[in-house]
C-alpha cells in the first residue's frame, strides 16, 4: 500500500464518494472500517452500500476536493528513521480513529448538479439541487 | 470556504481564465470582498475587459486551465499552520492580496489552445 490513498465508496443517497487518507497505517480492512467510521461520524456519510481502496489517487482524480484533500497530504511529511516513523505511526493510528486525516473529496452527482444548475443560470426553483 | 480557492473570470476579448489564491481571509464564506481584491489585480494579467466573475465550487472547476498545476505548486509548498500563529498569518496574507500579490493567474484557455494549434501545426509541417 503507498503512504497516501484513495478511498472510494458508494453511498445509497449520495452516489459516488471519494476519500484521501494515509496507507501503511492499519491493515487493509482495519483501514476500510476507520474510514468508514470517520466518514459517518465527520461527514456524516452514512449510507456506504460499498467500499475498495484503489490501486492509485489517479482512480479519484476526477471528484470534487480531489486537489483541496492531496494538498494537505502532500504538506505534510512522513518521517524516515524508524524511532520517528513509529512515532508518527502511533500518532497517525490514533487521529484516523477519531476521524482526522481522512478528507472527504465531495460528492460528484453535487458538483455535477451544481454545474449544470449554474450552466442554466441557477434557477431559483431547481429542487434537485436540494437533494 | 476553503483555505485555497480557484476564481474563475471571463473576459469579452480574451474569454475565460482563472486564478488561484488564499480563501477564507476576508470572510470565511462571503467572497465579495475577495472578488473586489482580486479584480483590481486582473489587469495586469491583461483582463481589460471583465464580463464576470465567480468564486469556484473547488479547484477541480479550473484544473483545466492552461497553467493550473503551475500555480497550484506555489500554494501547496507553503502549508497553512492552524496554531496559534494563524491570526498573523491571516492578517500578513491579506496585506499581500491587497498589494496584489499571492493571486496567482492560470492563464487564457484560448491564447493556450491556440499556441498549442500553432506548435502542433509547425511539427507537421
């Protein structure tokens, strides 16, 4: 697994989600539960009808707050020497598992149906958007 | 608001281009003041002509604007510290918006597509 990765997930209401954590941290599953728990208890994403861990960010590239989320990954440093490493890594463990350091990326049928509202010149009476 | 936002403009000659800069110094969700401080920078990105002008939904609106990348470079290598620094910090970064600075252009789409045509024409020639 890299340091940094991609998180998708399908919510029943919301459609398409994507989320950008760090990798390495727990195991592959541990890692899908605590983003999971941290998206219902942060974003209040909480009808997940599937989620996978991509191959590559590339897989997200495309939703919303894909640039806003990787930013703050990429500000921040991975330690190298081991003491530090496990350091950060304990550190890390702990802030996953009360919701910090998962960025969710937005949703793409909102950011579709804000695009296409504002093509139209946001009518006031599109109801969809309330969706 | 988020803390680096994509604005988008049109302008009647030139037609569209963008800029990226810091959200959230002025108001943490009204851009007017924002937008007013990024106008008064534009003309010296050749926008003479401004026909509007609009804070983006995210900066996945302008990712394909000519020279996004580029600029999105400047921003990323300069972290935001949410410590007890960050008043000075906000207060510094909108002194440099005022002055003009930190709003950086991502260039006009057409005058991009149009040197790419004229590179790719040369190549074939």
């Amino acid at each position: 697994m890299n340091d940094i990765v991609a998180i998708k997930f399908l919510d029943k209401k919301y459609g398409d989600g994507a989320a950008i954590t760090w990798g390495n941290v727990f195991e592959e599953k541990e890692l899908l539960k605590v983003v999971e728990c941290g998206l219902q208890d942060t974003f209040e994403v909480s009808e997940i009808i599937s989620i996978k861990i991509c191959d590559s960010l590339e897989e997200i590239a495309d939703q919303p707050y894909f640039y806003e989320c990787l930013m703050r990954f990429i500000q921040q440093s991975v330690p190298t020497k081991e003491k530090k490493y496990s350091k950060w890594l304990n550190k890390k463990k702990k802030s996953m598992k009360c919701g910090y350091d998962i960025y969710f990326n937005g949703f793409k049928a909102r950011y579709y149906n804000y695009l296409e509202r504002k093509a139209k010149g946001f009518p006031e009476d599109d109801e969809s958007y309330l969706f | 608001m988020d803390d680096i936002v994509g604005i988008k403009f049109i302008d009647k000659k030139m037609g569209e281009g963008a800029v990226i800069t810091w959200g959230r110094l002025f108001d943490s969700v009204d851009a007017d003041e924002l937008l007013d401080v990024v106008k008064k920078k534009l003309p010296n990105f050749g926008v003479h002509n401004l026909d509007s002008i609009e804070l983006c939904y995210s900066l996945m609106e302008i990712s394909d604007q000519p020279y996004f990348h580029e600029q999105l470079k400047y921003f990323i290598k300069r972290p935001i510290f949410f410590d007890n620094k960050y008043e000075k910090w906000v207060r510094k970064k909108r002194e440099a918006l005022k002055q003009g600075k930190e709003i950086l252009f991502t260039g006009f789409k057409n005058e991009y597509m149009q040197q790419i045509e004229r590179n790719n024409n040369e190549i074939l020639s």
